[in-house]
C-alpha cells in the first residue's frame, strides 16, 4: 500500500476511534446511573479511546503537512529492518499473550470456574484470529 494511502486510513481509523471514544463516553455517563463500575469502565474506555485517536489524528495531520516529516516517516514506514522489527514484535506479542492467557486460565481453573471459561474463550477467540489471518494472508500472497 502506498504511504499516502496509508496515511489517509491513519487519518480515518484515528476519527473512528474518537467517535467511538465519545459514544462509549456518553455511554458511560448514562450507565453510572445504573451501575457505577459499568460506567465508569465505559467512561474510562471512551476517554482513553477519544484521547488516543486526538493524539494520532494530530501527529499524522502534522506528518502530512510538513513535507520533511512525511518524507522522513515515508523512509522510516518502509525500511525493510524497521518491517521486520514489526514483525517479530507482533510475534511475540501474539505468544505471550496466548501464554499469559492459557496460565492465567489454568490458575483460575482452582479458584474461579467462571473466570477460567472466559479467559479460555478469550485464548481460543486469539487462536482462531491467527489462524484465520494467516489463512487471508496467504491467499493475498
């Protein structure tokens, strides 16, 4: 993909996560009517959600509009080392979240039957998306 296209889906996904932060945000403020720790994790998930996606759209906004800094991050997105330190990053990240996910569900099996269900539906659910991505990805190839 080239790298102003890219940039234009930065713009878009970082207006996607604000609009979705400040609905989860109202979200929260009419639930903590109802349930103060339902509504408060909303408020809290919207705020980090509208705050992230501002801090995104403001840095790739400046990046489009200084051409030094696009030419920079243009180098920077498409230097093969800095692809492969990606890479191996999202690998390990993916293995040590199935790892952290299958102790902390076996750990729970002693304590918590509930617990122990939703963590292993939550590691099967991250199996499955791995598999099914490089399943796409490989037919993209």
């Amino acid at each position: 993909m080239e790298f102003g296209k890219r940039m234009r889906l930065r713009v878009s996904w970082s207006v996607a996560c604000m609009a979705t932060g400040l609905a989860l945000l109202i979200g929260g403020m009419a639930a903590r009517r109802l349930d103060d720790l339902g509504g408060g994790f909303l408020a809290g998930a919207g705020t980090g959600l509208l705050a992230g996606g501002a801090v995104l759209l403001v840095k790739t906004l400046r990046t489009l509009r200084d051409p030094e800094r696009r030419r920079l991050a243009r180098i920077e997105e498409e230097d093969e080392r800095n692809l492969s330190i990606d890479m191996r990053s999202s690998q390990w990240t993916l293995f040590l979240g199935i790892l952290g996910l299958a102790v902390a569900a076996s750990v729970a099996a002693f304590f918590n039957r509930d617990a122990m269900r939703v963590l292993s539906a939550v590691l099967l659910l991250l199996v499955a998306v791995k598999f099914i991505s490089l399943l796409v990805l490989r037919r993209l190839d």
